[in-house]
C-alpha cells in the first residue's frame, strides 16, 4: 500500500513530529509509513485524511476530486484546493477575515 503522506504533509509544510502530534501517533510511525517500512491503521488513514482535508481516496493517490469541488471552475477552484491546504488555525484566520468582508 503506498500512501501520499510525506508529499500531502511537504504540501502543509509540517514536519512529520507535527504531523504525528496531529493524529495522535508517533514521529516514528510517520516515518516508517512515509517510506513503506509500516503502514497506518484503519482509523490512523482516517485521522490523516482528516488532517489533509483530503478524501481516503486521495490519500491513497486515486485523484478523487469532491462532487463541490469538481463543479467549480477557474479561481473557485484554485481557492478551494489551496484552503484545503491550511491549518485548522490559518482556516479559522481566513474565515474571520472573509467574514469581515460581509459576504458570509
């Protein structure tokens, strides 16, 4: 099983100690799924999708694009992909700001 974890996690620039702080698990367990010594549980590939903001599909490199997002076009789905990206705090800075344009 190859899973996108190091290329998704590069992609959040995190290190994989923030990454295993995240899911709860072990900088080690990171590192040895990142380069197929071990593989994730169940709920750990869940957890990890969470964190990514990505489908188990994409987790798993099956570029399954979400009924919402394949819908949009041009700018909408830029922004889309790239808030996906964000922590959950950098989302919640982003919201407050878009919230103060009143469009919300």
């Amino acid at each position: 099983m190859i899973l996108k974890i190091k290329e998704l996690r590069e992609e959040m620039q995190l290190t994989q100690t923030e990454l295993a702080k995240r899911i709860g698990n072990s900088q080690r367990n990171v590192s040895n799924w990142e380069t197929g010594a071990s593989e994730p549980d169940i709920q750990t590939i869940v957890r990890l999708a969470d964190v990514f903001g990505v489908s188990i599909d994409e987790l798993f490199g099956r570029n399954a694009v979400p009924p919402e997002v394949e819908k949009t076009e041009g700018m909408d789905r830029i922004l889309i992909h790239v808030i996906r990206k964000l922590s959950d705090a950098q989302k919640t800075a982003l919201l407050t700001l878009v919230q103060s344009f009143s469009v919300v």
